[in-house]
C-alpha cells in the first residue's frame, strides 16, 4: 500500500479509521471508536469511524476532517500537502506540531524532496 499523507502531515495509511474504511473491519471500527472517545473526551461512534484519507475528495473522510483549518487551507491553495506550500510551515502548523511532531518529520521529509 502506497503511504498516504495527510494535508498536516500525518500518515492517513496508518491510521486505524483508514484501516477500518479499506478493511472493512467493523471489530477496529469499535476500537478506535473506544479509544478515541477515551482520548479526546468525546464520544465517537464506531460507524462515525469511516475515512479515505484526509485528501479523499469521493470516499468519507472522519468527521474531524471536514472542520479541520488545515485541510481546508491547503486544500484552498491546492497543494497536495503542507510540505508543498510556499508559507511551510506557517503559524497553523507550528501549533499543531506541538502536539503531533511525527507530522511535521513527515512533511520535512517531503519538503527536503521537493
């Protein structure tokens, strides 16, 4: 499977709502629904975890990414990725980065490539 990386920088592919979505796999669907729900305070339905990959523009996407400023800003400028963008890394992303420092080795590796 080809590494999907998400507009922010994390890796759609490895994430559990793509492997439930790609596999069909409704017993993940409940774990991550469980773990998530733990995690963020919130409660996340097992049928609410069905996604693409963040850049999916005819699958399902999670919830979280059709609100997310990220996603929706480099959508906007139509890059495939942050890593693309000509303000990398702006004041949206060091934040998050904060927080998700695997996303931002990511879209440094892509960058350095460019």
């Amino acid at each position: 499977m080809d590494r999907l990386v998400a507009m922010c920088g994390l890796i759609c592919s490895d994430c559990p709502a793509y492997l439930a979505t790609v596999n069909n796999d409704d017993e993940k669907r409940r774990e991550t629904a469980a773990a998530w729900s733990k995690q963020f305070g919130v409660d996340i339905k097992p049928e609410g975890i069905n996604c693409m990959g963040c850049l999916s523009t005819e699958g399902p996407v999670f919830h979280h990414c059709t609100v997310c400023e990220i996603r929706k800003c480099g959508m906007d400028k139509g890059v495939p990725d942050c890593g693309h963008c000509a303000e990398y890394a702006c004041e949206k992303l060091t934040a998050f980065f904060e927080h998700a420092p695997a996303a931002k080795a990511a879209l440094d590796e892509i960058r350095s490539g460019l």
